[in-house]
C-alpha cells in the first residue's frame, strides 16, 4: 500500500503568553485523508495549535506546513490561500444570531465563492439535509435551535464550500451523550463523503473513539505520543493511559482537594 501524503505539517511550534509558554517545539504530521485527534487537558495549548494553523494567532516559532509550504512564510496571498482549504466547526458552533440558518450555512459560498444568493440557497439546503436537517429549518434563526441542532448547522457551514481540510473544535462540548454520538457520527460520514483530511481537538475519548483513525497526546506544549486510534488503550505510556481512563492518580498534576480540619 503507497504512503499517503502528508497533508498538515507542523513543525517546532512555539507560541508563549508572557511567561506562560504554551506550545513548546510542537511537532505534528496528519496524512492526507485521513481524520486525526489531538487529546489533552485543559490549558495544554489544543486550541492555540488550531488557532496557530488558521493564522488567528501568530507563533514565536516553528513551521506550519499545507502541501508542503510554510503557510507563515507565504506572501499573504498564497497564505489566504491555503488556509482556504479549511472548513471549521467550532466548539460553540459560532453561528450568526442576526442571520437565518440558510446564509448561516452559506456564509462562506456568498463571501469567498461569490455564488449568487439563489443559488447559494440551494447549495445550503442540500449541506443541511447532508447533517440531517433540510428545508424547515432554512429559514429560522440559530436562537430557535437547540444545542445539538446548532452543532449540525454548524458543521453543515464547516462543509458546505467542500473543504479538503476540516477542523473540529471540541465538537461533542455542551451536548449530551445521544446527541454527542449523532454528532460524531455525522463527522466521521462527511470527512469520509468530501475525501477530507481532519484534525481535531477533544478531551471527550467516547469522541476519539468514534472519529479518529490517529490519536496524538499533547502535554506541557509537545506531542508526547501518537498512534492509531485502535492503540490507545495500550498505548504503554503513563500520561495517555492516565488521561484515557479519567484517573485522578498519575503523573499529570491534579489539584488536590483541601483537606477538612479536624474537630
């Protein structure tokens, strides 16, 4: 079987905060085609490396590469550009609350594709019957949906200019476990559907589990491990089967519980 080519290339990424480094020499490869999940703790730089890729933070150092050039050493063109291969569902959907589901979804075919409205429509209501949603739902507002279904409406905008890169942002946070489940499911169908390669930022592992073909663990601003998704279970190192498991004892800090006086 050929080797796929790499897709994403992240090499040496630093990025500070004051003192507070965050990313520390990350290094990070996703094939293309395929669906990777980044894992860690909360503060452990996860959306800082999503940011850093789509150029809404800039890093002190390192490389990011897409096909194989530095999108941070590219003209700001060629760096539009590549970034404009990726479509985002992000953790709290970010819909637009003035506008209906329909231009919600073809946010990005009307501002960057420049498709006329009618047929910008069309293509809207075909990406939202793709999640599962459709016409009755085109021409309502996002405060008259609920969680889950705005999670669809999101991940229908994510999809809808047909994105060869696709990112997901904690995409189970805030749902319960059928909705979170319907989610990932409709993750793993659309990135299969568009041939899309996809990274992706959880602590959710039922998540994990569901969608990713590759698992990386970061930890204190680097990739600590990474693997196939099938081994993480036995993954043989101490901070993957700690934060797998959900154990409050390991090598990974815990804040410990103040302890009651006595008397």
């Amino acid at each position: 079987m050929a080797a796929r080519e790499t897709k994403i290339s992240v090499k040496g990424l630093a990025k500070a905060f004051g003192r507070n480094h965050v990313l520390r020499g990350l290094d990070i490869e996703v094939e293309a085609g395929t669906s990777v999940v980044v894992i860690g703790g909360s503060g452990t730089g996860k959306s800082v490396l999503i940011k850093s890729i789509l150029g809404i933070v800039e890093p002190d150092a390192g490389q990011i590469l897409i096909d194989g050039q530095d999108v941070l050493a590219a003209s700001r063109r060629q760096a539009q550009a590549l970034r404009g291969q990726i479509g985002m569902l992000f953790q709290g959907a970010a819909l637009f609350d003035s506008l209906p589901v329909w231009e919600n979804v073809a946010f990005g075919l009307m501002a960057k594709a420049k498709i006329p409205r009618d047929q910008a429509r069309v293509r809207a209501v075909e990406t939202l019957e793709a999640v599962g949603l459709g016409e009755p739902v085109a021409d309502l507002f996002p405060a008259e949906l609920s969680g889950g279904m705005q999670k669809r409406v999101g991940l229908a905008r994510a999809i809808a200019t047909r994105p060869a890169i696709l990112f997901f942002d904690e995409p189970t946070t805030g749902l319960d476990p059928i909705m979170a489940d319907v989610i990932n499911d409709l993750i793993r169908s659309v990135v299969s559907d568009l041939g899309a390669t996809a990274l992706s930022i959880t602590h959710d592992m039922a998540s994990v589990r569901k969608i990713a073909d590759r698992v990386a663990m970061l930890y204190e601003g680097r990739i600590i491990w990474e693997g196939p998704a099938k081994d993480i279970d036995a993954s043989g190192n101490p901070f993957v089967d700690q934060f797998v498991h959900g154990r409050a004892d390991g090598p990974i800090a815990t804040i410990q519980a103040p302890q009651r006086r006595a008397g």
